[in-house]
C-alpha cells in the first residue's frame, strides 16, 4: 500500500502561527484474483418481520440469491432470519455443497412478527466464530429492536466485541424510513464493517453488489493512522468520521478494510506554533499499520515524516495551495455541516440547520470553477442546498434525515476510485 501526506501549505511564514491542513491519501493495490484470495464466510442475518411483507422482502430474497451465485464454491455462507424469533435457516455451508440448498432457503422466506434483531445477529457471529477465512455479518433491517436486546449501546458492544474477539465484521443494511439509522450506523462502525441505506426497494440491488465487490477485493484490514505530532504541535482535529482513540503522543484514526484500486483519504489539522528557524522542520508523524491479505497474512506498518518549510512571510503569502488538499477539505467540511445541521434539526432549530447547509453549498460551489472534481462539488453542493430549502418548508422527517447522516458518512470515508 502506497502511503502520501501533503499539505495545503507547506510553506509556513517564519515567526507566525499557522493551522495547517494535511491529507494522507493512501493507495491500495488491486486485489488478488478468486484463486488466491482469502475465502468468504458470510452470515446473511435477514429481517422478516411484519413490516418487510411485500416489495421489500420481495427483493431482498433476489438480492440474497445473487450473492449465493456471486459467491466462489470454496466460499461459504449461512442463512438466518430472525423476527420475534430466530432461525438458522442454513448452517454455514460451502457454496459448492449447499447453493442449491441456500437458493430453497431463501426463496421460502416468509414475513412474520416483531423485530428480534439482537436474537439475530448474535446467532450470525456464533455461526462465523472460530473459522477461518474472511467472516462477515451481512445484517438487515428494515424497523426497530423491539424484541431481545434493545438497547443501542449494548448491540454496539456486541459488534465491538465480535470483531475484537472472533475476527468477524459487521455491515448493515437499513430499509425504508422507519429502521434506527443511529444503531445501524454505530454497529457497522464497532464492528469495521460499512453501513448502507436503502431508501427504497430499487437501491437494494446495488448495496448488495457493492458489498460483494467490497468482500471479493480486501487488501488489507485492520487499517489505523497514527498521528503523532511533534513537542509544541498539536492535532487540531480529524475531518473524516472514522472511530478515533487516544494513543500514546497522538491520536489514531480506525480506517476498518481497505480495498482493492481504490484511494483513501484522511484529512487532519495541525497547530503549528511559533518556530523562529528558517528552513525544513518536521512537525508531526504520520504512521499506518495494517494487515496485508491475501495467499499470506502479514501485518505491515509505514512511517512519514509531516514536513513544512519555514520561509519569510512575502515566500509564504505567494505560494498556492495544494489544490487537492482543498478541494477535500471543502467536500469533508460540508460533509461535517450536514452533521451539525442534522443535530440543530433534531433540537428543533430548522433555521439554523438551513443557515448552515447554504454556507456548505456556498462553499461547495465556489470551490468547483476549473477543479478536476468540479462535478463532484456541484453534485454535493446541489444535495445540501436541496436540503436547505426542504428545511425552509419545515420538511425534516424521519427519512430526510436518513438521506442527511447516510450522505454525510459517505463524503467523510474519505474513499475515491476515481483515480
């Protein structure tokens, strides 16, 4: 995996504070090809409750046999279903074996009760625990727990600890308007896994194509950056939403899996204090570590330098910027807007929530004239704005806000396969 940092300045006005904008962007190596890559194990946990009676359930068991066709015959996968109680419909099998049997499987899903996602989930992390290979739990919903466990925090623990303890990560799948988006959201991000949003039964189809194509082409997992800054330096703050802990001299950023052709990028502050010595001074560094997959598993750890060049103030105020650096940080911001706006309009504050989605679409448009991406500034520019006015008739209701913290999270994961 190819590591960069760059800097929206990197020349710094001697004698002077600065807050410096840094973007590591990491580029992953295509995959492995399906004779070498590590095998699946998949625990499709699916909702039958009452509520997904119809076009729901309808295409959710199509979605479900294209993964069990998409799958290698050495994968395996297990079937479970859960409404006020659960089933294990399917053990884990190998492709090979039970397609037949998985196919049968899902297409005698019928809907049924109340809503044991607990039950659920719990039974898809027991059926993957203790194998090897690459063990997700695939969960959808499309309502509230209502029966089992239902607390938010402790289903968090339990994503948290099924990656911590038995290696086995967590996407989800939320549907329609009216599942728990917080929950969903926290489970995927405790358990590394990636977390989707079907507003309706169409956009079903390609969540499950990109979660395969996510599955088939890790490269790596378990992917942290460190940032340590240097004595005096300080980190100011992360852009992107990835889980952050406190380490020893610094702060880590929880990436989960990286795939394969694709970039990542993480964006960070740095408080630079008043350094009097003209020239090169390091003011941070940056180290990633990961676990490189494939035919063998081997963990792996870069470390870069964070760089600046102390220059006088006329050198510094005539040097442009890393364009690339500040065309994400515009994208992230407004990103992190729509996060603080969802929080005003959860208060009740539609007016301040919309003063703010203007600004970030100001931005956004203002950032676009001549940039590569211009395309991309103006698609999201035009979201926050078309969220804005919604916001002016007074429309914020339980889906809107879904669109809302689903949009949000996707600029912030900092992932582009546009090359």
């Amino acid at each position: 995996m190819q590591a960069l940092v760059r800097l929206e300045h990197q020349l710094l006005a001697v004698e002077s504070e600065h807050d410096v904008w840094c973007m590591l962007e990491l580029t992953v190596p295509p995959a492995p090809g399906t004779d070498v890559r590590r095998p699946l194990r998949v625990a499709l946990v699916l909702d039958r409750s009452g509520s997904m009676a119809g076009r729901k359930l309808e295409v959710t068991r199509a979605c479900a046999a294209f993964l069990v066709r998409r799958m290698a015959p050495d994968d395996r996968l297990a079937l479970v279903t859960y409404d006020d109680e659960v089933e294990l419909r399917v053990p884990l099998v190998a492709i090979a074996e039970g397609r037949d049997r998985l196919l049968e499987a899902i297409e005698g899903v019928r809907p049924g009760g109340s809503t044991n996602l607990s039950g659920g989930y719990l039974k898809g992390v027991e059926v993957l625990s203790g194998v090897d290979g690459l063990r997700r739990v695939l969960l959808l919903s499309d309502g509230l727990a209502n029966v089992g466990i239902t607390a938010p925090s402790a289903l968090r623990r339990f994503a948290e600890r099924a990656l911590e303890t038995a290696g086995v990560t967590t996407s989800t799948i939320g549907f329609g308007a009216d599942f728990d988006e917080d929950l969903m959201t926290a489970m995927a991000d405790a358990g590394g896994g990636s977390a989707h949003f079907a507003e309706n039964p169409d956009d079903a189809p390609a969540i499950f194509g990109k979660e395969f194509s996510d599955l088939v082409s890790v490269v790596a997992q378990n992917v942290s950056v460190e940032i340590r800054p240097d004595e005096a330096v300080e980190v100011v703050g992360v852009l992107n939403d990835f889980p952050i802990v406190p380490v020893e001299g610094g702060v880590q950023v929880q990436l989960g899996d990286a795939f394969g052709e694709e970039r990542r990028r993480v964006v960070f502050r740095l408080h630079v204090p008043t350094l009097a010595a003209l020239g090169p001074r390091r003011v941070a560094e940056v180290v990633v570590r990961y676990v490189a997959v494939g035919p063998d598993i081997a963990h792996r750890e870069v470390r870069m330098p964070v760089t600046v060049n102390l220059v006088s103030a006329d050198e510094a105020a005539s040097a442009a910027p890393d364009a690339a650096v500040t065309e994400e940080v515009v994208l992230l911001s407004a990103a992190k807007a729509g996060e603080r706006a969802r929080e005003l309009a959860d208060a009740g504050d539609l007016e301040g929530a919309r003063r703010i989605l203007e600004e970030a679409a100001r931005g956004l448009e203002a950032a676009a004239p001549g940039s590569p991406r211009a395309q991309e500034l103006l698609d999201e520019a035009d979201f926050w704005g078309r969220r804005a006015s919604l916001l002016t008739q007074g429309a914020y209701d339980r889906l809107e806000r879904k669109r809302m913290l689903y949009r949000s999270r996707r600029a912030r994961s900092g992932r582009r396969t546009d090359g």
